[in-house]
C-alpha cells in the first residue's frame, strides 16, 4: 500500500484526539456522587472530621513527622507584620504556584501585577507599602537566583530592612 491510501485516516484520527482532548476539559470532575464530600465549615472548626483524622493516621504511618506537626495550626497575621517567605525549589512546580500566589488567591486586597511585567506588588491590606510576601514574583530575586533554605534564612531579613519593610522577625 502506497501513501496515498493512508492519508484519509490523518483527519478523521485528529478529530478524534481534538475531541477527547475538549471532553477532558469540559466534562465535569466529579459526575454525580462520585465526588467526596468535604466536612462543612462547623466540622472544621470543631478540629477536623473523620475523614480527616483517617487522612492524618494515613501520613502519620506513612511519612516520619509526629501527630502535632501534621496538625499543627499556624496563625498568619496579613494585615500585623507577618511576612510568608517562598522558597522555591527547582523542578517541583514552584514557577507555577509561586505565579498562583500573586495572580489567582482571593484576598481583601490582591496582589497588583501589570501587563507585562513579572513582579506584583503585594501590600498588606489598608497600607501601601509594606508586603505581605517575599517571594521571586513579588520581591524579584531579592537573596539571589534560586536561594536555598540557608540563603533564605540569612538574606531575608536585611533585605527586607534594606526596602524599609517591618516585617515579623521570627522566620517560619
């Protein structure tokens, strides 16, 4: 057989592919009562559901962090002078979910990012200086290009008292 006589299976093959391709994103996650249910917002603030205690037992017996480090609470104080301090690590998705942090969270007051630019400002609510994150699309590469832990823990602080930021002292 020649080239010729294969060359009507090419559309009706990408067709194809462009359909399944819209299904999996137009299709609904989660049909019918497929999806689990998540504990009602009463549920959560009385320490969690049963779901979430399995959900804790389950990481508990799987990864080596004690009970009280799986379900610690911690208390950020946005608008006081806590400060969250991104530490992105290459190859993990941080690119992205650092971008998700200053474009896509809902806040009192949103991150300001212009058109064509990669940095965002992000002031704490009722104020227009202060920030209320340290990271690559906020601060740019303020402690150098893909700071590890160490760098982090040592830069941030004096870069932050070098653009007059507040900020907590007590690094999380």
């Amino acid at each position: 057989m020649d080239e010729r006589s294969h060359r009507w299976l090419l559309p009706p093959l990408l067709a194809l592919l462009f359909l399944l391709i819209v299904y999996q994103y137009v299709s609904p996650a989660c049909p019918g009562a497929a999806c689990p249910r998540r504990p009602p917002p009463a549920a959560a603030r009385r320490g969690g559901s049963q779901e979430e205690e399995e959900e804790v037992a389950r990481l508990a017996a799987k990864f080596p962090f004690a009970r009280g480090e799986l379900c610690r609470r911690v208390r950020f104080d946005m608008r006081g002078r806590d400060v969250i301090v991104f530490l992105h690590i290459q190859k993990t998705g941080g690119t992205t979910f650092g971008r998700h942090l200053v474009r896509n969270i809902r806040l009192e007051q949103p991150c300001s990012c212009r058109a064509g630019q990669k940095k965002c400002a992000c002031h704490r609510p009722g104020g227009d200086k202060d920030t209320w994150l340290f990271s690559r699309f906020s601060t740019g590469w303020s402690c150098g290009l893909h700071a590890d832990w160490t760098e982090l823990t040592s830069c941030v602080p004096a870069a932050m008292e070098r653009r007059g930021w507040a900020g907590n002292r007590t690094l999380r």
